[in-house]
C-alpha cells in the first residue's frame, strides 16, 4: 500500500522543497509528471559524497509521490564522457589503462576480472545494486545510448547553429575575475577533497580551442577514439563538420545531420539536457557557486535552447569518519556499497534525510558509527512512544520507508555495539554468537541469528573490515598467573565479589549491574546507588576495576563492554580466568 504524506505539520527541508517544486512544475508544465534530476559519472568508484547528489532529488521526489503526483527521478549516466585519468588503487588496472584517456567512458575496457562490458558498466553496477538497496526508484538515462543512437541530433545542429550566442555567454568566464567568489565551503579531508573532483568534467575545454573558431561539439576520432580532435571547418547549410585528431593526425568530413559519434562541451550540454528533459529540480555541489561554474553558465545558456534552469539547492561535502581497513580496490574513498556492508538502509538514508543539503555531515567507518546507531535506536524509541520532534519523525519516517513501502528491516534489532562485540569475540562462529545473544535476555532467547539479520551481519562486516587486527579482541587461552598472583587485597576482594554474584546477575543488564556496582558496594554504598549519591572518586574505582577484568579476561586494559564479554566468554571459563 502507498505510504500517505507526511503531516502538513512536518517543518524539514525535503517537505519545504516538494512545496517550491511542486508549485514550479505546475507553472512550467501544468498537468505533466514532476522532473527532478541526478547526474553521475562512472569515471571510477562512486562515492558517498556522490551519492547526495542522488539522495537530495529522491527525497524531495519521494515526498511528492507520497502526496500522490507523478514524478520521474532521472539519473544520467554521464559514460559518454572522456576517461581523464586512470585511478589510482583500483584492483585490476594498471598503468596500460593510460592508452585509452580520451576514448568515451563505455569504450574503454573494464579493470581485470569484471563481469561488464566497458570501464563505465563496470562501476555503474555497483551504484545501481546499492540504490536498490537504498530504496530509491529512478529513470536511467545512458548518454552514451542517447548521443550515438541521434536521440540529441537537433539539440546539437541547434548549438551549432547558435554557437555564437553560446561562446557569448562562456567569454564572460574566460578570464577568471580576481576577488571572485569562492566555494562557500572547504574540503576538510582527504575523502572530501577527492569528492570534489569529481569526474573532472566542470574543468572540460568548452569548445574555445579551435583555431576556426569557436564550436560546442567534439567528435571523437574515427581512428583512434579519443576526443583529442578540432574542428577545422563547419557549414550550416550541409552541416558538414571537418576535424582532425591532434593524437593520431587522422582527418575527416561528415554530416552532422546524420554523425553520431561525438558529444556537446560540458558547460552546453548540461544545460541543453535540462532543456530537453524539462528538469525542474537539481541539486549541484558547493563548488558551483564559483564564477564560471557549470551551473551559473547553464543558467544563461539553458534559454539558447528555450528552457530554464531547475531549482535546486547545492549541497555541502560529504566527509568520512575513519578508514581503517578500506580496501584499496575501490580507489580509496568509500562507495555506498562500502558503506552498506556496514550499515543498514535505513540508518545511511537517515544521514542524508536529517541534514539540510547546505549542510556538511560525516559518515562513520570507525567507533563513532557505534554512537550513530545508538542514537538512531533512541530515536526509533522516541518515534514508537510519541516523543520526538516534528522534524525528527519526519526524517525518520524518509529512513524507514518510501512512498512504495517499508524498507526491509531486521526483526529484532539490538544495539549494534553489542552485536558487533558479540562478533568480535565470537569470530565467525554462528553456533557461539546465538548462545551470547540468547543470554542477553533470557526471557525471550533468539530462535534463530535470522532475528537480529542483516544488523547482525554488518556489525560482523564492521568488526571484519574496519577494526585494526590489534584491536580484536582475543580471550585469554589460560589465567595470568602472574597478574592473579601479584593482587592487592581490595583487587582480590572486588574479583571475589564479582564472582560471587555471577550466577545470580547472567545476564546483560543483571551483569551491567554487578560491574558498576562492585566498586560501589567496596566504598561502602549501595549496589543501586546512583551518580549523584556517589563522591567522585567511586568513577576512578569503577575505571580501575574494569581495567583489571579486561587484563586478565583479554590482556590489555580495554574492550568490548564488559556485560557482553562476560556473556561472551561464558561463566565456566570467566571463573577460570579469574582464579577460581
């Protein structure tokens, strides 16, 4: 069944932009489906700083359809474009893949070993696997299939017919004002700096280079393939175009009339696009807001072929918490389908959903994506029980579902740092993981680890691809003699009361009560004492203790939180260890 809209009452951006896209849409197209508008281009990995430019228009399109219109999310797959330079890390290219710079995106080969036809498949699959996962429902466009196949053919005879009006509007840019605006936003990490650059398109000769003047298309070469070509000569009349390839020397003439082998200059054929598509909202990276940028020159060039430019809104870097372990083989920065081997939809769709497009946010790869889920399960908590804000139901609500339905979620989801401990200790061991997570809580023991999937399984993917190998936790085979030995009398006295109250407190909030409260119970309180009825010093007591349980359970002085591991290490063996 359709998901209904959100309340009227809901304030976040996404309902605030379907309201001003709506209402343009109307103006520009009465009675014709919303357009909203993506644009990617599979020169390399896809990151995750990508993926806003996607996430931004499916909100605000999924909002409308949830209000019951019609709305088309296009996605133009930006293949046609030349391969600029071979990245760096990716398994199964090497340095023989610098040949084909300047060939188009689909007929360049796919790195050693895929499955796909052409450099441009080969990545773009990975995108499209994980925005099924994310949920989002879009329109691809090939713009390889569309400029080979004539679809663009009047557009281009078009721009070269008023290729003067055109290198107009690009002179003004030519020559970089000084003093001029600059990004409104910085880089601050590596991730985000190679997020920037994209695929190197908006850096693009516009066409100004050729000595016959000026022309917005570029054949690629009929011998060598790549786009290293000038046009010497053009005649509106017959549209014979000449070139010649500075790269192999080859020259020849066609009819553009009836030549399909070539693309319009970026800075035109963006805005031609959403002039043929009648795009009424796209959004643009931060680093548009230059003078010269693509998106302000399409502003002025869009009305040479009788269309406007789309609202839209640019949107801020995209930053990465933490890498320990990301595998090379994906170029470096992480993809979306990195990020989904350690999350789930729903809570990378929530990153996006919660924060305004002009607002920066950082996606975690390291401890700190144990805190993301911890306040991701509260606001589910707040949402169930009516106590979270407007804005914050709203994005939760763009987290969980789409206006098709409910995203696929796990049955039972418990904390994520419990289940990723609980793989940590457990290294893979299915039969070990269900015995630690059925004690959790006794009452309701997990049938089958299917309850707690997939969670379960990115937490496991997390501990395995993301956490060093000397931070993995590894139970002590036999007890420290020595350190058991070499204990002061209140040490022996807290673990003697911690063994004692094992078999009564097994279980995780009953051991989450015995650890905090051993310390209190020594300094003469009360087990249930709280913070404000305890002086300071009981803190350090507590940090302490739990220091020398993880010495002599795992050998260092920190590790998974102390309930799981004791559950995890099993009461039989957590006596041994401890001397009894």
């Amino acid at each position: 069944m359709p998901i209904v809209a959100l309340s009227t009452e809901t304030t976040d951006w996404v309902s605030r932009f379907a309201d001003e896209v709506i209402e343009e849409s109307e103006r520009r197209a009465p009675g014709k489906p919303v357009v909203v508008a993506s644009g990617l281009s599979p020169s390399g990995p896809i990151h995750l700083g990508n993926l806003r430019e996607v996430m931004t228009p499916h909100l605000v399109a999924d909002e409308i359809r949830r209000r019951g219109l019609e709305v088309r999310h296009l996605i133009s797959w930006d293949d046609y474009d030349r391969y600029r330079k071979v990245p760096a890390g990716v398994t199964g290219v090497d340095e023989s893949w610098g040949e084909h710079i300047g060939k188009p995106l689909t007929s360049v080969p796919a790195p050693a070993g895929s499955p796909h036809a052409n450099w441009a498949e080969h990545f773009k699959a990975a995108m499209v696997e994980a925005l099924g996962e994310l949920g989002v429902e879009f329109d691809g466009i090939s713009q390889t299939e569309q400029y080979t196949s004539g679809v663009y053919r009047e557009q281009i005879l078009h721009a070269m017919r008023h290729r003067g009006d055109i290198d107009a509007v690009l002179a003004q840019y030519r020559t970089k004002p000084k003093g001029g605006k600059k990004p409104q936003q910085k880089p601050v990490d590596e991730a985000e700096i190679e997020a920037t650059e994209g695929s190197g398109a908006a850096n693009e000769d516009d066409g100004s280079s050729g000595s016959a003047g000026y022309f917005p298309y570029k054949p690629y070469c009929g011998n060598c393939e790549k786009d290293l070509t000038t046009v010497t000569s053009y005649d509106d009349n017959t549209t014979e175009l000449t070139y010649a390839c500075t790269n192999c020397g080859f020259s020849e003439t066609v009819r553009l009339n009836e030549f399909n082998r070539g693309k319009l200059v970026w800075k035109v054929d963006w805005p031609m696009r959403w002039a043929f598509e009648g795009v009424v909202f796209e959004p643009s990276g931060v680093d548009h807001s230059s003078p010269g940028s693509s998106f302000q020159v399409g502003g002025q060039i869009v009305g040479i072929f009788g269309g406007k430019q789309p609202i839209g809104p640019m949107y801020a870097f995209v930053g990465i918490s933490g890498m320990a372990k990301m595998s090379s083989s994906r170029g470096g920065v992480p993809t979306p389908a990195d990020a989904l081997e350690i999350m789930e939809p729903q809570l990378l769709r929530w990153l996006y959903a919660r924060r305004r497009p002009n607002q920066s946010f950082k996606i975690a790869f390291d401890q700190e994506i144990q805190r993301l889920y911890d306040e991701w399960d509260k606001l589910g908590a707040k949402v169930a029980d009516g106590s979270a804000l407007p804005a914050d139901i709203a994005a939760h609500s763009r987290a969980v579902r789409t206006a098709a339905g409910e995203l696929p979620a796990t049955p039972r989801p418990m904390p994520y740092r419990t289940l990723a401990s609980v793989a940590d200790i457990t290294a893979g061991h299915a039969d070990q993981a269900l015995r630690i997570l059925s004690e959790l809580e006794p009452d309701k023991p997990l049938g089958s680890l299917d309850e707690v999937r997939p969670r379960y399984d990115k937490a496991e993917a997390w501990i395995n691809t993301q956490v060093p190998a000397d931070q993995r936790t590894i139970v002590r085979e036999e007890p420290d003699a020595e350190l058991l030995k070499s204990l002061d009398e209140p040490s022996q006295q807290s673990v003697r009361l911690l063994l004692d109250g094992l078999a009564e407190h097994w279980s995780l909030n009953g051991l989450t009560h015995l650890v905090y409260g051993v310390p209190k119970v020594q300094a003469g309180f009360s087990a249930d004492a709280t913070p404000k009825e305890l002086p300071p010093e009981i803190k350090t007591a507590q940090r302490t203790f739990f220091a020398l349980l993880y010495h002599l359970l795992v050998g260092r002085d920190t590790g998974p939180r102390l309930p799981t591991l004791l559950l995890a290490v099993g009461q039989e063996r957590v006596r041994r260890l401890l001397g009894e």
